[in-house]
C-alpha cells in the first residue's frame, strides 16, 4: 500500500505539491461516485480524501452538506464505505485520508472501524468532531490497526496548542484556512501564510491546507505558502450537485477543472 | 480547557477544532464572574426586577383533587417572557457583556429560549440572531413575531426536519465563522462543555427556591420533584436543589410523541443508546450504524434527539427515573390543569403534568409533588385548538 511519505517525497523531487480532492462517499450513488473518484485519479489527484455521510455535518457548509443527504438518500452507510474504498484501491493504489464524525467510529466501535478501514487500504483517519483533548479515543486504535492520525490546525489556533496538535498528528497536518466550515471562498483569510509558516517551524509532518480553496489561483498561493498538499472540497463537490442530471458532462467537468489545479501546483 | 466538562463518562467536548479556542475563552469567562460580587449582584437585580424571580410555589388543590395528592407548581411560567428560560438567557447574556461580545446568536425550538434571548439582546443592545427550523417557525409562529419585534433576526432553517437539532446544527456552524465577536448563547443544559455546566448554574435558581419554599409552605421537603426533559434546563435546575436530598424521587418526563415502540418519539433517556451529538456523549436516538433520528412531538422544546450529560449520569446512577408522556396525553393533562387551575401550561411543561395524572391511584394522597410548571402555554393555543377542539 504507497504512503503517504513516498508521495510527498516523490512530490517534493518534482517541486510540486499535493493535489487533493474531496468527496462524499456515495454522493450522489455508489457507482457516480466510484466513477468520479476514478476520474479525479486520472486527472492527476495524487491522494483523496474521502467523507462518509453523516446526519449532523457541523464542520460542513451547505455544498458538503446536501452531499451527504444525496449519498445517504442513495444507500451509503459505513459497511458500504468499506466496500467503495476497496473499489478505489482495485483501480488504483493512491493513499488515502477518510473523514468521519466520531458517532459512526463509536458505534462501530473504534478499534474495529480503524481494523477495518486499514483492511481496505485508509492510510489516515481525521475525526472533524474530535480534538486532540479527546484524541485518546482515537490514536491508540488507530495506531495500533496501522493508521495515521490527522488533526486540524485553525486560524484561531494559539501556539502552544499548536506544538501540541502537531505532536498528535502523523500523516499530514490539516490547516485550515479560514475561520468556518467547509465551503468555496472568494478569497483566503490573509492568515494561510503565516499559519502554514508557523506549522512548517514546528514539525516535520507535511502541512496540507483545505477549507474554501475553490481554484488554480488560490492553490497556487498556498503552495507558495510553502504547503505541502492542497485540498479541495466544496469547489469539486458542487460540480458534482451542479451536474446531477448529466454524469458525463459531471466527469469532464470535475477532470478539467483538476487537470488545471494540478497544473498550477 | 480547564475543566473536562464530564458528569461520569458523559459531556465532554466532542467539537470541531476551530470552537476550541471559543469554548475556552467561554469556560475562562465563566469561571472568571460567576462568582464575582459585581456580576452576581447585577444578575439577581435583574432577576428580580427584569425576570421576576423569585417566582412562587403554588398549591393546585382543584388539580390535586383530580389526581388524588397534592400537586405544588414551581411557576417559572410567570416570569418575564413566559418561561425558564429568561434565567439562562438572562446569565449568559449578562457574561457575553461582561465578555465585551457584540452579538447574541441563539438557537430555538419552541421559540421560549429565541425569546429570551431576544428580550435580552434587547435589553443590553446587542445585535441578535435566532436560529430556528422552519417547522418550528411554523408552529410557535407567536414567537417568532414577538423575537421580531424585539429587533432579532429569526433565521429560518430548512435543514433536516426544521427543528431544534437543526437549529443546533446552523448556529454551531455561523458560530464556527464568527467567532471573534459573536456569544453563542445556547438554550439547554447539554451541547459542549462549558454548557451543561453554565445552563445548570443559571437554572439552579428554581431548584434552590423551591426547596426553601418547601420548607416554609409545606414545613417539609416533597416526596417527588418533576420535571419535562428536552435538552434537560429546566429539569436540572429544579432537581439540583433536591438531588442531595435522597429521599426526594427524581422524575424526568420526555416526550414520548406518537408512542415510544410505535412511531416516532424524542424519548432519549428512555429509548436511545449513547453517542456523540453536538458535542458531548450522551444518550442519542440514532439508527444502528449512528446516523442520527427524526424525533416527533407535539411540543417543539422536547423536539429533540440528545439530552444533557447530567441526565445521563442521574439516569445511570438511578439518583433520578426517566420517563415519557405520549402526545395524547400531554394534550389531556392541559386541558386539565387549564380546566381546574385557569392555568395555560406550555405543552412541554404539560408532559410533567401528564405522567403525574398517569399516576392516579398509584400515590399515597398524602404524597406532595412538586412539579416544575418550566413555561406557560400561550404559544401553544393554536396547536391545542387544532388538536382539540372545543364543542360549539
Ligand atoms: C416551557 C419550556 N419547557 C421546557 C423546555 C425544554 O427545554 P429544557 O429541557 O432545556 O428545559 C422548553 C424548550 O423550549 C420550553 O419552552
């Protein structure tokens, strides 16, 4: 299974940076989605992150959250997320980071959930509803089944909690860049540079920055922030709900639009 | 953050890392003034003279008859706004000044707690905004106009079933986004800590008066104190003043909807499993995989999936019992305590009335039951007209 490591470091020989889309598993049905996640590999994505749909999304915006009621609406629960992950790593073997709110690990039960995921080819887990205060719950299971813990990094995030996140996190570190939850944004909190900076000071883990980055021109920016990976949620998703009717015209859309991204990183 | 906010393995703070920081400056704050002699002092001058606190134990006699013993109100339905929830809001509002906060944001299902914190944004001129579900707008709509014209944005949404949950969901998530200047003043005892803690110490006013009222009234402690349980306010406020007393049963009345095992319900405590819901572990009505359930009831303030963390730790420990009230019966004892008393209780506060009337014949008549009356029912004239309505 490739890690994380090789390609960021087989990146960094290259001078580029990670391009990393988004998706809800299932969104809008098993086999659209399967088939836009292939597509977003074939233009050049070099790890996914990947949600399971949740009822309650508090860290998401209104794009991700109509997502998950598409992919739930069509059937997608976490057994089913087993078997979309093993279908991507047939078709491909590209590291991958999955997205969850703590209810679904807990009801599974935590040690199996990572047991399982791990199975099916997860590098990294991310829980948006647990901090590291509470990441006892999560890193020893994790650890222990194989997987990297990411945690995320905010704007309003103070120093010495920082050294602490960074400490907890192996895989990569998730900086967010703006202040709110998940969603397209005109233009970056003028903060991104100074955050990944400080990051990039304080650990060795590769810096990563998602959260309102909906084009070439803001990936570009952060990159040249010095962040390691870019990743791009509610701008791909919103492709997705744009071109409900027409999965084509949805494949081609989401490939140009990535082939760009990845072009400029 | 200082404190672990856990009632046993219950609370926490299960929440996305960008609030941290606000939870902390909240929990900070509240640690910091709430026993702070200014700050105490200006809360019970305004409780009194803004609220109306304290607010009277009164012996239904008419209503007691009917049930076979005596049933003494807690009536937090007679302060200012027409509920317990001005205590909260009153308390926290008061913190987000001392705070220097700008702006209230707030969620609501019945609209009682919308109100509240409507009056109070009014009150100390800040910019306020409501965040209610559009089935909710549409039921408590005399709430909804009276929020308005207290100069608060009502802020519909369509999310979900367009309750209380929801509500929840968007003010976390417009929270998340402005955190520098906005209080997120949240109605109930449960969400993330420092809440549960800070709800339950601006409510514990009801359970304190009404022991001592006890006392002087009766010349002795009840045999029971009980209360609705939505997110669970009003509930531990009044139980805190008794929960020492081990000899005072304990009973939380949920909302049992259109029949727990029959249909849809909001009867956390008595039908859900524990799990993790805006932010703190508690019991939860969820599906087996832990997607989260519709709830039903014929009152918008119980409307809800989770419950505060102390509940659970009460109803685990069996200090307090936990039970539910269906619809049907909720709408019965209304008309009852509205027949016999001339009193108009809110439908949640009509669940505890309910399952004190399922308890004809079973209590020794000499049995006193305090009953938190947590709101009045105004609000609700038009749901019981069409639920039912009165002969010609
Ligand atoms: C009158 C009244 N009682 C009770 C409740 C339920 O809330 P809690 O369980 O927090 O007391 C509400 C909520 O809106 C209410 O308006």
């Amino acid at each position: 299974m490739k890690a994380y490591k090789q390609v960021f470091s087989e990146l960094k020989e290259q001078n580029k940076t990670a391009l990393i889309p988004f998706f809800v598993i299932g969104d809008p049905d098993f086999d659209t989605s399967l088939a836009v996640v292939k597509a977003a590999i074939d233009a050049g994505a070099d790890i996914l992150e990947l949600g399971i749909p949740f009822s309650d999304p508090i860290a998401d915006g209104p794009t991700i959250q109509k997502a998950d009621i598409r992919a739930m609406t069509s059937g997608m629960n976490v057994n089913k997320a087993l078997e979309f992950i093993r279908r991507v790593k047939d078709y491909r073997d590209i590291p991958i980071g999955l997205l969850m709110y703590y209810n679904l690990v807990y009801q599974y039960g935590a040690e199996k959930f990572f047991g399982d995921f791990h199975e099916a080819g997860v590098n990294s887990v991310l829980v948006a509803d647990l901090s590291i205060d509470d990441a006892g719950e999560i890193t020893g299971p994790a650890r222990s089944a194989g997987l990297d813990t990411v945690f995320m990094v905010t704007p309003n995030t103070g120093p010495e909690r920082m050294k602490r996140i960074a400490a907890k996190t192996t895989g990569f570190v998730y900086t967010v860049s703006v202040l709110g939850v998940t969603g397209s944004r005109e233009r970056l909190s003028d903060t991104v540079e100074d955050l990944v900076g400080r990051l990039k000071s304080l650990t060795d883990v590769p810096v990563c920055v998602g959260f309102g980055i909906s084009g070439s021109e803001q990936a570009a920016t952060v990159t040249r922030a010095g962040a390691d990976g870019v990743i791009i949620g509610s701008r791909i998703v919103g492709l997705i709900e744009s071109n409900l009717g027409d999965g084509e015209g949805m494949l081609a859309q989401i490939s140009t639009f990535l082939a760009e991204v990845r072009a400029a990183i | 953050m200082k404190y672990k906010g856990r009632f046993g393995d219950y609370g926490g703070f299960y929440v996305p890392e960008v609030l941290i920081p606000v939870l902390e400056e909240l929990e900070e704050a509240f640690y910091r003034f709430y026993e702070d002699a200014q700050f105490v002092a200006e809360l019970a001058q305004l409780s009194r003279d803004y609220s109306g606190r304290p607010s009277p134990l009164y012996h239904a006699k008419r209503f007691s008859e009917h049930v076979g013993f005596e049933v003494y109100l807690k009536r937090e339905d007679l302060l200012h706004g027409g509920a317990h929830k001005v205590n909260n809001s009153l308390g926290q509002g008061l913190l987000a000044k001392y705070m220097h906060k700008t702006k209230l944001i707030a969620e609501t299902g019945a609209g009682q707690h919308g109100l509240a914190t409507a009056m109070i944004g009014a009150l100390f001129g800040m910019e306020t905004k409501i965040f209610m579900g559009v089935t909710d707008i549409e039921r408590q709509s005399v709430n909804v106009h009276k929020m308005r014209l207290c100069g608060a944005q009502v802020v519909p949404i369509e999310g979900g079933t367009g309750t209380l949950k929801d509500a929840i969901n968007d003010a976390l998530r417009y929270w998340t986004a402005h955190v520098t200047d906005t209080f997120y003043l949240f109605g109930s005892a449960c969400g993330p800590h420092p809440y549960p803690t800070i709800v339950k110490h601006f409510q514990s006013c009801i359970g304190k008066e009404a022991r001592q009222q006890c006392i002087e009234q009766i010349g002795r402690l009840p045999e029971m104190v009980v209360a609705c349980v939505g997110g669970g306010s009003n509930a531990i406020g009044i139980f805190s003043g008794f929960v020492e007393d081990k000899d005072v049963r304990l009973v939380g009345v949920e909302a049992g909807g259109v029949g727990v095992g029959r249909g849809l319900h909001a009867a956390t405590l008595v039908a859900g499993r524990v799990g993790i819901l805006h932010g703190a572990k508690a019991y939860l009505l969820q599906d087996e995989q832990g997607q989260v359930c519709e709830t039903e009831s014929v009152s918008a303030g119980l409307d809800y999936p989770s419950v505060g963390p102390e509940h659970c730790l009460l109803k685990d420990t069996g200090r307090a019992e936990y039970v539910a009230a269906e619809d049907d019966d909720v709408l019965d004892a209304f008309g009852l305590l509205t027949r016999t008393e001339g009193i108009l209780p809110a439908l949640e506060s009509s669940h505890a009335l309910a399952w004190l009337v399922s308890q004809k014949g079973k209590l020794d008549p000499g049995t006193v039951a305090v009953v938190n009356l947590s709101g009045r029912g105004d609000k609700d004239v038009s749901i019981v007209e069409e639920r039912r309505p009165l002969a010609e």
